[in-house]
C-alpha cells in the first residue's frame, strides 16, 4: 500500500512512559512521560508525520485495571502532551487480550497497525515502528514498516536501527525522515 500518508508508531511501556518493569501501569500516578519521547514526538511533528501509540495492555484481560481506565490514563496523557509540550498524537490503539488469546491485535502481529492503515489512510511502507522489544520490531516488520529499537547494545535485533535510549531516537529521525507534505 503506497497511498497514504506515513505514519510514526511508537510503542507505549518503555517508549512514551517509563517502563513500569514486570508490571502494569494501572493510573495516571504511575504513568511518567519520557522526556526522549516528547523530543522525538516534536521531530516527527514538525517534519508533518502523524504518530500513532500501539500497545498491548494484557492489564485489562487480567482484571487489574478497565479498558475505561485505560482510555483515562490515555486521555490524561494525551491532554498533558498538549497542555505541557503542545503536541499530540493522532490516536491511541491497544491490545486488551491475553497473549495465550493469539489475537490478531497482540503485537508481534501486526493488527494495529493495519487498523491504524484502514482508519486514516496509513502509507505502511514508508512508516516506522519505535519500540523497545523484538516482539515491537517483528510487529513493525509485518507491517512493512521501517524499525528502531531501544535496547542495550548486546541484546540481538533485527531492528533498522538500534539505539540504548529513547533519548536518541529523535536524532534519528530527524536524520533519516524526509519533510512529509
């Protein structure tokens, strides 16, 4: 699919928010913006690529937190983007099943990004996945999509590019995206 418009995906745990470890972010008080992020967010932003957070939330299949909850956390988030840094994302697409579920959503697969294609028009192969696991990378290949992983240097990738932090990825992009009209 060659129509459309590119987009910047980013995964959300370790990538937007700071990885909360083995657990969940379960509210607001524990969701904490990663400053890499919002620096990359600008740079995809002002270079005119819509970006779109994709993230699976096994959470909500687990009982420990609701999808409204989540939409709550997400809603905070988004309007903290605006007020604090004046940007925002063009839409927030989640996973609530179990891994064991092998839905068509759950990253490694690629269905949320093929959603995000079918709502807004999304040119895939011109679009990058950020993420900070091989299941985001593998997600993001499926999709036909251009890669970055966050992730120390002796962890194996197949990613296009690999950085230790998320506070080097706007740099990145700022070097390899072309203006997007």
């Amino acid at each position: 699919m060659n129509s459309g418009t590119p987009c910047i995906f980013f995964d959300r745990d370790g990538i937007v928010n700071e990885s909360p470890g083995p657990g969940y972010v379960e509210r607001w008080e524990d969701f904490h913006l990663q400053p890499g992020f919002v620096a990359a967010l600008r740079t995809v932003t002002a270079k005119g690529y819509p970006s779109v957070v994709i993230t699976n939330q096994q959470g909500v299949a687990k009982g420990l937190y609701s999808e409204e909850e989540l939409q709550d956390i997400h809603g905070q988030f988004r309007a903290q983007l605006l007020r604090t840094h004046g940007v925002d994302v063009l839409d927030i697409f989640y996973c609530p099943h179990y891994a064991a579920e092998n839905c068509e959503c759950r990253k490694p697969k690629p269905g949320m990004f093929f959603q995000t294609s079918e709502k807004y028009g999304i040119d895939l192969s011109n679009s990058w996945m950020i993420g900070d696991s091989e299941g985001d990378v593998e997600s993001g290949h499926a999709a036909g999509c251009k890669t970055i992983r966050v992730c120390a240097a002796s962890e194996k990738t197949k990613a296009d590019f690999r950085v230790e932090h998320i506070d080097e990825v706007a740099a990145i992009l700022e070097r390899e995206l072309e203006p997007c009209a």
